[in-house]
C-alpha cells in the first residue's frame, strides 16, 4: 500500500493544475444495476462534495455495444466472472452492462458535477473491453485523455468511483505511466473484490506511486 498523506498542507488542490476524475458512477455499477457494486451509490453524495474543491472535472462512462467481447453471453458455455483468452490478454467475463443508449449505461442521477468539462466514453469498440480511462485494455489504443490534460497544464489527478479494483486502478496506473502525479481518494471509491482482487489492486497502484488518501484529506 501506498504511504498515506498526513497533512492537508501538502493536498492543497491547484485548480488550474489538478482535476478531479470520476470514474464510471453510472447506474449498471450501483444496487439495481446488471453490474452493481455494493454499496456503490454511496460514494455519490462524497463525490458531489468533492467536485466543489476542484475547477476541473472529468467523468467516465462504460458505453459497450450489446454485443460486446466481455459479455459472458458473447462466449459459448460461459458464465459471468469466468475468463477468457483474447489477443489482448485475459479478459474477465461480465453480465452485459452499460449497453449505449440504456438508462443502466446512463449516470448517476445523483450526480451534481455540473462545471464538469468533459465526458469520456471507453468500452466501446467491440473487440476489446476498457478499463482505464487512458487506454484500453490492449495498453495501445489512447482515449485521448492524456493528450486533454496535457494540453490543460493538469499535471495532477484525484480518482474517486467505480470499481476501485479494476476502472479506478487501471486509470490510476495509466495515469502514472503518462507522468500525473496520482492520488485515489478510498472512501469515495468502492470495490467489487473477485477473488481478492481489491488487495491485489491496491497493490498494483501503491508499486506505480499512486498515493493512497481520505476525503477528510481534502474536505
């Protein structure tokens, strides 16, 4: 695990450098929804407090054509959370969920981010899922996310959503393999834990130096 931050003197947020990314708070990943992660609606009302401290925001948004690769109904003789082999490495089969165009791909309405810039949609080509917000799961095919931040002089990034262990820490890692200093706020993200997962996760993002935090490190 990361080392925590102790002090909110360093966690002063620039809000011309830092943005606050959200990550896939859509109504398929919380109770009631084809994928729903416990206890996921709780993060919202933190998430909404959150955004007030940042300028810039930016939301994620699985967006997966119906018949996409990484719904277990795609493969013969296949449940959900079993696993494949596909070109692009292991691929973990999932009820079909965030199918476009559906209210359970649609946000959170409970989300109040209205200053947030911009939305960005991963999952979307057939063939290959997209955990990250960076890239997708073949570590090749860039969102453009990097390219917009950069091109904001954003340096810095706060993740907060769903699910820790596997959309919140890909986009974490990608965001350090791209030069952004990275923090993942915890009590504002939820897991899904498969088969300990959650633990792995976390140690994953504490090797690439994301910093690991609390919301009361920052509210």
């Amino acid at each position: 695990m990361s080392e925590r931050a102790s002090s909110k003197q360093s966690l002063l947020v620039d809000k011309e450098r830092c943005a606050l990314l959200v990550i896939d708070v859509q109504n398929c990943f919380v109770p009631g929804g084809t994928l729903a992660v416990a206890d996921g609606d709780a993060v919202v009302p933190l998430i909404n407090q959150l955004g007030k401290v940042f300028s810039n925001v930016v939301l994620t948004q699985d967006w997966h054509p119906a018949d996409h690769i990484s719904f277990a109904t795609q493969h013969q003789g296949k449940q959900p959370f079993e696993t494949v082999e596909l070109p692009y490495g292991t691929q973990v089969l999932w009820p079909a969920h965030g199918v476009q165009g559906t209210d359970d791909a649609a946000l959170h309405p409970g989300l109040a981010l209205p200053h947030a810039q911009l939305i960005i949609r991963k999952g979307y080509h057939r063939t290959i899922d997209s955990y990250s917000a960076f890239y997708e799961a073949d570590q090749k095919t860039d969102t453009g996310l990097a390219g917009y931040l950069q091109a904001r002089g954003i340096d810095t990034v706060f993740l907060v959503g769903l699910a820790t262990d596997f959309c919140v820490a890909w986009s974490a890692e990608d965001a350090r393999k791209v030069g952004l200093t990275t923090y993942v706020i915890e009590d504002a993200c939820r897991g899904i834990d498969l088969n300990g997962s959650l633990g792995v996760a976390w140690e994953r993002m504490s090797a690439a130096g994301v910093k690991r935090i609390q919301s009361t490190d920052l509210l």
